[in-house]
C-alpha cells in the first residue's frame, strides 16, 4: 500500500522546491498534478485558467491511477481552488480529494509580495496583489476543510519551514 501526502499552495507559492527539499530527507517520491495533467494540454501558460475544473479533476484522478506505484510514498504538489475560465477562484471538488485518498494534508503559504515577485519574474506579466491574497487565503481555509472532512492530519508549511511535515513522517 503507498502514502500519498497532497501538498497544495498557490501558484508561485514554493510547493516544488519544499517537496524536493523533503524528497531528498525521505523515501517520498514527489509528482505534480501538473505533470501528470499535462498541465499545457489544459491551461493556456499565460493565464492559469482552467476551462472545465471537473474534467481536469477527472484526468488527474485517472492519471494518478496509472503513475502511482505500489509500496511507493508519494508527495502530490497541487492545488485546494483553482482560478476558473472567468478568472475566479473555485474549489476542486471534495470528490477529487476522496478519492486521492491522502494520509495528511498540507498547505504552503508565505507574503503575497514574495509570490506576486516570483509569478511576474517567472510568467514576465503582473498580477494583481488582492487576487492572489484571496486565492491563498482560499486555499488555507478550503484544505482546512478537506482535512476534517476526510479526517486526516492537516499541517501548513509557513514561509519554507517544512521541519515540522518531516517530524511528522
């Protein structure tokens, strides 16, 4: 049986970089949602939107059943809310987590200056501060809610600070 641990934050956010600074502490092996989405095939790279977030779930879930490797732990760095094609915040679907099955959520967050400067430098385009405030802000709260609901471990990894996930694996 593996271990699977969802990992979400905003774009920008440093979800990446924590997951391999874990991967290289541990026996986890880190994969994306956007990887195994092929990311590209479902968003346009200069907008972030997602036209139709149910069929992105759906081929994530598919996709996760074929990558997944018995006996492998697996950190799964993605998103609780994604912008949809109006450019507005929705949640994935409670569905989509469920059958994720994860053994603990965790959510990374830090300032919204930091991840506006990393977006712009990275997307070479602006974003707007409150937008992507709301969107963290949304996805704390929504992985909150996922954890009590699927009545599993919640923990946030505050401004890089993953110590604390690692003690707890």
């Amino acid at each position: 049986m593996n271990s699977l641990i969802f990992i979400g934050g905003i774009h920008g956010v440093g979800k990446g970089t924590i997951c391999d600074k874990i991967c290289e502490q541990t026996d986890f092996v880190h994969i994306t949602a956007s990887e195994i989405l092929r990311w590209d095939e479902i968003s346009k790279p200069d907008n972030k939107k997602v036209e139709n977030i149910q069929n992105t779930q759906d081929r994530l879930i598919a996709g996760l059943d074929k990558a997944l490797k018995k006996n492998e732990n697996y950190l799964l760095d993605g998103h609780f809310c994604l912008f949809n094609s109006e450019g507005q915040v929705e949640k994935v679907p409670m569905e989509t987590f469920e059958k994720i099955a994860p053994k603990l959520i965790a959510i990374v967050t830090t300032k919204i200056d930091l991840i506006k400067k990393r977006l712009e430098k990275r997307d070479n385009k602006g974003y707007d501060f409150d937008l992507l405030e709301t969107m963290q802000t949304s996805e704390k709260e929504y992985a909150q809610q996922i954890s009590s609901k699927l009545n599993v471990p919640f923990i946030e990894i505050k401004d890089g600070n993953y110590q604390s996930l690692i003690e707890m694996l």
